[in-house]
C-alpha cells in the first residue's frame, strides 16, 4: 500500500474534491457493501488445482467510511435498488 499524500480526512475531501467539512469533528461513518455486484454472464465457479472440484469465488467485501454530513437519503425501493444489480450484466 502506498503512503497517502492526505494528512487527514478533512484534507482529503478539500484538496480532492474541493468539499469543507462543517462537521469535522463527527466519527466517520463505516459503511458496507448492500451486495457483491458481479456480472452475471460470467462464470463464478472455477477448479481447484489440486483436487478438480468446482469451487465457488467470493469476492472480499468493501468497506468505505464516509463523513455523515456527505450521506444523501435515496428513496428507493428495494426492489428499484435490485434492478440496478444486474447493470453490470446488462452492461456486458
């Protein structure tokens, strides 16, 4: 991993995305995936080398950590939110 070029969070919004943060003394949200986007077409199943048994691929989960101030509520519906699963699929 390289070292950043950012001092802090604060310095990160401001110099990146030229954001000041109004609240800069709230904890950092942390926030995780709601799902594994992946595309659909592909195949997740691969061998493994030593036995030849199909093994099932995960993908690591992400994790980011925001500021709570820069959250902004959608009002979607779960099922809306689900369509937009398949776009990587569709997108292929």
């Amino acid at each position: 991993m390289k070292p950043s070029q950012f001092v802090s969070f604060i310095d990160y919004y401001h110099q990146k995305y030229n954001i000041v943060l109004h609240y800069p003394q709230q904890p950092l949200l942390l926030l995780k995936q709601s799902h594994n986007p992946h595309n659909l077409l592909l195949k997740s199943r691969s061998e493994d080398a030593s036995t030849g048994e199909k093994v099932i691929m995960e993908k690591e989960q992400v994790h980011a950590r925001l500021p709570p101030e820069l959250l902004v509520h959608i009002d979607l519906s779960t099922d809306i939110l689900k369509s937009f699963y398949l776009l990587p699929s569709v997108m292929h």
